[in-house]
C-alpha cells in the first residue's frame, strides 16, 4: 500500500486557558505601553517645538526703516481705496456721517487678532445719529 507523504489531519486550534488575573495583567501591560508610547511622542514635539523656536528669526526690512510720519502715511493710501472706504462709511452709517480724513494705522502683525476683536465690539454698538454742527 502507498503512503501519501502528508496525512491529512484536522487542525484543530487548542487554546491555553486564560484566566481573569492573566487578562488583568496582560490590560496592564498594554495600557503602559500604550500610554509610555504617547508620552514619548508628546516630549518629542514639545522638544522639536523649542527647537525651532530658539532658531534666529530674520528681521524684517520694514522694521529697520524709521517710521514714516502721518502726512506721508495718508499719501501711501491710494485715492480709489479713499472713495471706497468714503463709499463704504456713507452706506453703513447714512448720508450724515461724512468722513472727513482717513488713517492708515500701518501693519500691526501679531496683534492683528486684537484690532479685529475691538472692531468687532465697537461694531456691535448702534452708531449715534445725531450730528455735531461745526462752527
């Protein structure tokens, strides 16, 4: 009689029996090294961070100009942004509210955020309507 050179067996998958306390440990061990791996990647980019921030940063040639005075600031404003700006004004705030001088209060950088908060609370506030006469 010929053999076959593999016998066909059933595989059958014999499990160890687990036990609570063995799956307590095993929980254990993944949540530290779940949470180790976090904090290792949470100190690696607080570090990358003060890394790149303690770089020079370029100074920018705007700043080592001096400061242009107001009567050259109001030249710099170009006369179709003052009859938009005038436009603008007259159809917010009605035909009685004439804008009799525009400044331009230069680039602020960083506290952008904060000119744009107060505009957004003297906004907020109802406009008076009542004129000053000019004498």
């Amino acid at each position: 009689m010929i053999q076959p050179a593999l016998a066909i067996l059933p595989i059958v998958p014999t499990y160890a029996a687990v036990t609570a306390p063995t799956q307590i440990a095993q929980g254990i061990t993944l949540l530290v090294v779940g949470m180790g791996v976090v904090f290792a990647v949470l100190v690696l980019l607080a570090l990358l961070i003060t890394v790149l921030n303690a770089q020079p940063k370029p100074e920018p040639a705007a700043a080592t100009a001096s400061a242009p005075d107001s009567a050259s600031a109001s030249d710099a404003i170009p006369p179709e942004h003052l009859v938009a700006i005038a436009a603008a004004a007259q159809a917010a705030l009605g035909p009685r509210a004439p804008v009799s001088r525009v400044i331009f209060l230069g680039h602020s950088g960083q506290r952008d955020w904060v000119a744009g908060g107060r505009a957004t609370v003297m906004g907020s506030h109802a406009p008076s309507r009542a004129t000053r006469s000019r004498s």
